[in-house]
C-alpha cells in the first residue's frame, strides 16, 4: 500500500466505509443519489453531495475535517481536543497511526449482551492520510466501530444464525417486542426471528410451508401456521404490534408485501429484509424507501441484503433514509 492517499481536493462532505465486499454496491448508490465521488482508498469513499447516512455504508463520517499536524503527539492533541472517544480506520501509516492511538484515552469495544441499547458515548472516526496530514470526523452515523456490531452469541439455542440479523435490527431500532405484544413472522422457518421474540416474552405468529425447530414451539409462545407468507391477509392474524420478515424473495414480490401490511397495520414496527441478487441495482431497494417514514441499512450482519424499518418513533438514525 503507498505511504499516501490520493488527493480528496475539495473537502468531503461525508466519507463511507463500505459494507465489506460491497463496494460496488455502494459506489451505485452514490451516483444513484446524486452524489459527487471525490476520491476512494480501500473501503473508504470520500464525496460530496451526501444527504445522509448511505444504506450500503457500514459506516459513515458525518462531519469530516482534514487537519495537517507535524508530530504524533500534535494529532493525539487535536483528537483529544475534541472528544474522548476515537476509533481508528488504519489506511497507511499503520504503526504511527498507532503511535497516536496510545496516546489517547483507551477504549474497549466489548461485544453485547442482547437485549441492550447501543452506547449513548459520540464516538468518532480518524485516520491518517498520509504522515503529516489527518482526516477525522467527531460525528459518525454509528456508535460502534466501522458500524460492526458484536454481541455475545448464544450458540445453543437458536435455530441458525439468523437471529444474529435480527438482534442487530432491534439494538439499533432501539426497541423491541416484550410482554403483552404480539409479533408476526413472515417467512419464519426454521424460526430464528421468533425465537428471538419468544425469548423476549412476546406472542409470536409465524407462518411458512415449513415447520419450526422444536426448541421454537417449546418455548410455547410460537403459534405456527403452514401456509404462504404471501397469501396471508391482515384480517386472518388481528392486531400485531411487530410485523417480521427474513423472507427469500425478490425485492419487487417483497416491497409488495412491504407495502400490503404498512397499509394493513400503520401502526406496527416493521422489519424485513431485502435479500439481492445479480450486479448492484439501486432501484431494487430504493422503492422502500418511498414507503413512509422507510429507512433501509445494512447491518453487520447481513450478507448481500439490506434490512428495512419501518418503525413508529422513526427508525435508526444510523439508516439512509428516504
């Protein structure tokens, strides 16, 4: 890797950091938003023109500010200046970065315990361009590092690794089903998403043409239909106050649906994910997002797919939104 970047020139308005191995993806949704891609190094995509947080970005640096500093203990300074808290995105320079690193007030990035909220802390980004000049941002769309977020698995009781997605999707939402509501899984087998409900007390309907895991139906809060997720209409579940989907489908088949329950219940939290397929294709989420009071993300742990919210008190303010 060279010692510098290349040039940014004109000042970023925000910086990226990619979903790993989703670049691509993400340099389609810049120019599908307008956006003016000034420079990118590595997972890093510097522009202009940002309206907010990107749904492919992992992370993004909302308030970013270049500064030239002649010593190490000069860019400790200015970091300390500003805030406590500082995670560093190595490009070059790795081991002055570094240098600089042990000279700020230590932090440690300890994976969650689900259910739990996310750090309230601002926590920001920096990196160094080249020996002598710094870019840093005191402001990021998200309170953990690069946008990951780690919890402490429970490697026994859930069906897949599903309920990782859906743990992440509810911290973030910063909110979550409980006791007295009622949840409906669209999609749900073999029962990740509502074991994860169960486990939070609530009531869980759940429909798909195959069976839950037995360890799902004994926590005896899951009633199961067999059945199309598709075919299912409002007035066959009552009232719900989380609608759910890790459904496989195309976007179009599942923005219809997206769009059946938040006309059927306006007022239920919903939470679906958009699973893709083929080259990167804004338009393939960005119809979500028309849906009203949308946001759309990806979530460390997604794969190809990006998850929607469509939550009461607005959603995650890590998410773009429309």
């Amino acid at each position: 890797m060279a010692d510098a970047l290349p040039t940014i020139g004109a000042p970023p308005d925000a910086v990226y950091v990619a979903a790993p191995g989703y670049a691509a993806d993400l340099e389609a949704e810049i120019v599908a938003r307008g956006e003016r891609l000034l420079a990118r190094h590595a997972d890093l995509f510097f522009v202009q023109g940002s309206p907010g947080p990107a749904a492919w970005a992992q992370n993004t640096w909302l308030r970013p500010e270049a500064l030239a500093v002649t010593s190490i203990g000069e860019a400790a300074r200015a970091l300390r200046a500003r805030q406590r808290n500082w995670h560093l995105h190595a490009l070059v320079q790795h081991r002055r970065a570094q240098l600089v690193v042990d000279k700020l007030p230590p932090i440690r990035f300890r994976p969650l315990s689900f259910p739990t909220d996310p750090p309230v802390a601002p926590l920001g980004a920096w990196t160094l361009l080249d020996r002598d000049h710094l870019l840093l941002s005191t402001e990021c769309s998200s309170p953990f590092p690069d946008g990951q977020v780690p919890f402490v698995e429970d490697r026994v009781q859930p069906p897949n690794r599903a309920y990782l997605k859906l743990w992440e999707a509810l911290t973030l939402a910063r909110g979550r089903p409980g006791p007295g509501t009622r949840c409906l899984d669209l999609g749900a087998a073999p029962g990740g998403w509502s074991w994860v409900c169960a486990s939070l007390g609530a009531e869980v309907v759940s429909i798909d043409r195959a069976a839950l895991a037995p360890q799902v139906l004994a926590t005896g809060r899951v009633a199961h239909r067999c059945g199309d997720a598709f075919g299912l209409g409002a007035e066959q579940v009552g009232e719900v106050q989380w609608i759910l989907s890790d459904l496989a489908a195309y976007p179009a088949r599942l923005l219809e649906l997206a769009r059946y329950w938040a006309d059927a219940r306006p007022k239920a939290n919903m939470i679906f994910t958009i699973k893709l397929q083929g080259p990167p294709d804004p338009e393939a989420y960005r119809a979500f997002l028309a849906i009203p009071g949308s946001r759309v993300m990806h979530l460390s742990h997604n794969k190809h797919e990006l998850t929607w919210f469509r939550l009461k008190d607005g959603g995650p303010s890590e998410a773009a939104c429309g």
